[in-house]
C-alpha cells in the first residue's frame, strides 16, 4: 500500500498507534491516535487523549512522477489538532 511502511501497525484496516507509523501519520496525533485512510485522501482519525474525531475527505485519483500522491491529509490533521485550546 502507498504511503505504508511494512512494519507498521494495522488492525482491521486501522492505522493503529505504534512507534513505526504509516508514512503519512499526523506528527501531532496523540499516543492512542488511530485512522483510516482510503486510495482517494479521504480520511477519519479519532484521538481518545484530545477528545477528537477528524474527517478529511478528498478525490485526488493521480500520482505523481515520484509514487506519493498528492493529498496531505496528515498536515490538515496536524492543523486540526494544533488549533485545540484546553480552557
């Protein structure tokens, strides 16, 4: 699978947490963060720590010259879970 490293940890089609994420894994996800993403970009990933759910959704079909595709959805949920303000 693009974008997945073969020692990356995955149950029933869920990006799970793990020390060796898939390649386009938030940086900024908490330690219980899991997701799911579809060959189209579209993704949901729910974080227990921050009490978050996120959906990303997304049609990008191509890939470019170098294999990646050109969704970033990791970066959509890094400014998602950046914006949390804890009051």
């Amino acid at each position: 699978r693009e974008g997945t490293r073969s020692d990356a940890a995955r149950g029933l089609g869920w990006d799970l947490p793990s020390r060796k994420n898939s390649l386009l894994y938030a940086s900024l996800y908490s330690t219980q963060t899991f997701k799911h993403s579809g060959a189209g970009g579209a993704m949901v990933w729910i974080d227990p720590i921050n009490e978050l759910v996120g959906v990303f959704l997304s049609v990008e079909l191509s890939i470019r010259s170098d294999g990646q595709r050109n969704w970033r959805g990791d970066h959509f949920a890094n400014a998602v879970t950046a914006s949390i303000v804890d009051t």
